[in-house]
C-alpha cells in the first residue's frame, strides 16, 4: 500500500502542508515512542504525536505520559494493539484537546498504518521522521519515561503501567542507513578534469560523455538522445555524463 | 587511506578517496564535482558535492532514467535553492561515490534524495540523507603537491 492510497484528499493536503513547511516554520512537532508489553509476547508499537496545532496556535501537552496514559486508559494490551482502537482514540483525544483535529487525523491514520500494515507502516514512519526536530528528544528519553511510570501510582497507570519502554533513545531514521564500502576504486577524475579545462567554452551548455581517460565521446543537448546514442553503441557502462558548464549566463 | 589517531590508537578513518572537478564559472558551477554513480544506472556523473545543500537533488532527465531503482515516495518538500525553491518527493536512492583507481574503494550510501521536475542543475549530493551518512574529508589541494581530492568512508560500527 502506498502512501498515497493510505490517505483522503483532505490528509494529503495537510501532511503536504507539514512536509512542505521550512524547519524553523514547521509548528508540528512528531516523536515516537517504542512500548513492549511483558505479558504479551513481544508487542511494540509507535506512537507518533502531533506537539502542536498549527492553525490555533496552542500546544499539546506535551507530557508524553499524558498521552501514553490516554492513549491505554482501561484498555487491556490486545485493545490498545488494535488499530481502529489506536485510530478512534487518538481522533478523541485530539477533539477534546483543540478544534484543530486535521493534523491529529493524519497522525492517527498514520498511526493505524504503522501498528497494521507491517512494512508499509514503516515507510510511512520513516517519512515522517525526516520532519522531526530532535533537539527536544531527550523529553522522551526511555529513562525519563520509566521514571515517570515508577512514579505514578498504580490505580492511575492502569494499562501503562504494563508497557515499559525499551531500547535506546530515538534517532533520526537518517542515522540508521549507514555508508557500506564497495568495490574497488577505478577510473580517475583527472583527466576528466583535464578535459573540462580544455573544452568547456566550446562545449558550454552540452551534455557531454567521456570515458575513463577522458576521451571525449559524444555530446548532445539532450541528456537523453546522448544516452540512447551510447547505450545502442554499446558504450555507456562506465562513461561518464555530464552538462559542461554554461559559462555564458 | 586516512587514518584517525586518538588516544585508543590508530583506526582507519576512510575507506577511499578520488579527485574532483572545480569549475567555478556559469550556469553549474561544478565548486566540487565528484564522480558517483546512481543506483543501478550503466554511466556515471560529474555530480556536485555541496555541503550546504539540505538534501540531495536529481532532476527529471535522471529520475526518468532511475525509475526503477527509485523507492517509494517519502512525502514531498521544497527546497530553497540558488536557482529558486524547488519542490518533489523524496525518494531513496543508492548513490555510489566512485574511488580513483589505486585510491581504495568506492562508498555505496543508501540515499534519500529530492526528485525535482523542475530542477535544471547537475545532480546535487546534500547533507541530509547522503553527506550525514558517511564520512567525508575535503583536501582543496592548495599547495603545490597536493591534488584536490575528498577522502571518504563508511562507519564501521
């Protein structure tokens, strides 16, 4: 499922709103959460939630057991993994909080995806993480959390008090894909560069294609017809392409 | 090869270096142009290797080209560039920065890139989601034996 297909009209065009908005005009903040429930085999869920309303201007609580604790109020684990429960729930909470209920609506649905559709949830989780801010994420340090819990008497932390938290403190999701080293090294930029010095007012504007020893090749105007050329010759693997330059503008 | 040097003794730093391309003048101003290669593509590129740019950029000629190896839309954004704002989906991407021959090997780097339709300038490789991905060293090559070069490794943790 795509993401698109995921969401109404109406929810692209706010999660649009947020993803197009710069960092420093963003009024939506997003975190996530990792719970584990020990009586049940291995249940974790995200939790994905909105800090502010972009169009009334106030916050959220920002407490994350507030939420934790209205999101699992007298439900049982199995209850609160359901999806549509998540969905409903969190669209409740939102609708008590402020009239603003757009953004909670996206969230919640993104929510639902996440805990429900596996892999797809995932794509989606790690769409919203390039929007977080994660100056403030030591608000949400798992230790922080558990110490909240520990201090909240049991008759109020009914449901919580069954997840812990676990694993480590959020990250950005661009931490995790890691560089890997490939194959050796061949070729060389030199005589390339060489190249350019040489020709680059006569080829101004161009596409050009050189080989590894900066031989000149072909040039086009068009990447394209520059590509179908070498690739029905035969001769684009390891040619290299490239717009020389327009030294007229 | 660069190697760090810390109190815990010496650990390889980069894994390969190559030179790169400065042709400051026009329209793509190539201040680094390094080589790579994307995703599964037979060529490689002159791409721009720009530290301030906040994401990578490809335009329409590469993404039609790439369509295959492209992931699955990541939400859109907009960008502000030299050349205005410019805005699409981000999409991951595997960019190869490509070693000189003799210079180690090259770095494959699982990108996020900025899929632009009106992006006219040469593929752009940013901070985030590439650069903040691996390591990456800088040698202008000021002085007289020097070549300029980037240095570049993954993490081995």
């Amino acid at each position: 499922m795509t993401f698109p297909a995921l969401l109404d009209e109406r929810e692209r065009k706010a999660l649009a709103a947020l993803t197009t908005a710069a960092p420093e005009e963003r009024t939506t903040d997003v975190r996530e959460f990792h719970g584990s429930d020990p009586q049940a085999n291995s249940t974790t869920a995200l939790f994905i939630l909105p800090m502010h309303s972009p169009s009334s201007g106030s916050w959220v609580p920002t407490d994350p057991s507030r939420w934790w604790q209205s999101m699992h109020h007298e439900r049982t684990i199995s209850d609160v993994r359901s999806p549509a429960y998540l969905a409903g729930r969190y669209r409740a909470l939102h609708t008590s909080l402020h009239p603003d209920v757009l953004y909670g609506e996206v969230i919640g649905r993104l929510v639902t995806a996440t805990v429900g559709l596996g892999a797809a949830g995932s794509a989606i989780v790690g769409a919203l993480h390039s929007l977080c801010d994660w100056k403030r994420a030591e608000e949400f340090h798992p230790q922080n959390l558990q110490h909240h819990v520990a201090s909240t008497p049991a008759q109020e932390r009914t449901a919580p008090a069954a997840w812990t938290v676990r694993g480590s403190a959020p990250k950005p999701s661009s931490a995790s894909p890691k560089a890997r080293v490939g194959t050796q090294g061949r070729g060389s930029m030199t005589p390339l560069a060489d190249w350019f010095k040489k020709n680059k007012e006569a080829f101004a504007g161009r596409w050009v294609a050189l080989d590894e020893k900066g031989q000149f090749l072909d040039a086009d105007v068009s990447r394209a017809a520059l590509r179908r050329r070498l690739l029905a010759a035969g001769q684009l693997r390891g040619v290299v392409l490239t717009q020389v330059p327009d030294t007229s503008e | 090869m660069l190697v760090l040097q810390d109190a815990g003794g010496h650990t390889p730093w980069s894994q390969g270096a190559a030179g790169f391309i400065s042709a400051p003048h026009g329209n793509h101003r190539y201040f680094i142009g390094v080589r790579c290669q994307l995703g599964s593509q037979l060529n490689e590129e002159i791409a721009q290797l720009d530290t301030a740019a906040e994401w990578s950029v490809i335009g329409p000629d590469v993404a039609e080209e790439l369509e295959d190896d492209l992931g699955d839309e990541l939400g859109h954004i907009q960008m502000r560039t030299s050349r205005g704002l410019i805005v699409g989906p981000l999409r991951r991407l595997r960019i190869a920065l490509l070693a000189d021959e003799g210079m180690g090997n090259n770095v494959d780097v699982e990108a996020t890139v900025l899929v632009a339709a009106d992006w006219a300038g040469p593929v752009m490789l940013g901070f985030k989601g590439f650069l903040e991905r691996l390591r990456i060293g800088i040698d202008p090559g000021a002085s007289a034996v020097d070549e300029p070069r980037v240095y570049f490794g993954s993490y081995t943790d």
